[in-house]
C-alpha cells in the first residue's frame, strides 16, 4: 500500500486526481463544494488547501488532523 501524503503545496484538482478518497474529506471538513460538478476542474485547479481554508475562514490545524486522523501524512514547506 502506498503511503497517503496530503501535500499542501499541491493544488486541490492535483491531490484529488491522484488520490479520489481526498474529495469526500475536503467535504467533511468544510469545502462541501468540492462535489459540485465543474468545481474541482476550474477553482480546484488553481486553489491550494490553504488557501481554500483561508477563503473559507475554516483553521488548516483542524483540516490537518482530520487528514491525519484518516491516515495521511501532511506535507508542507515552510515560508
């Protein structure tokens, strides 16, 4: 089984193409627009998790743990 790695420097529409089990807990977690048809190939596409967060006023600790709590590992770099 390959390791699951959410990496933050990625963009929505690259985690979910390469890994689909991501799209129903970015739902979870507080992008419920995720599933809308479209959504993930035009926003997804430029739209980090972090900057989704920020948009949404949602705290990326708490979008962490969740990803954490569902096996993944979190990946991001330090600015």
């Amino acid at each position: 089984m390959a390791d699951k790695i959410l990496d933050l420097n990625l963009t929505v529409y690259e985690l979910c193409t390469a890994d689909p089990g991501i799209i129903p807990l970015l739902e979870e977690v507080g992008f419920p627009d995720i599933t809308k048809p479209g959504m993930l190939a035009t926003a997804g596409r430029f739209m980090t998790i972090p900057k989704g967060a920020t948009f949404k006023k949602l705290d990326l600790e708490d979008i962490k743990l969740l990803f954490t709590q569902h096996g993944y590992t979190v990946k991001e770099e330090k600015k």
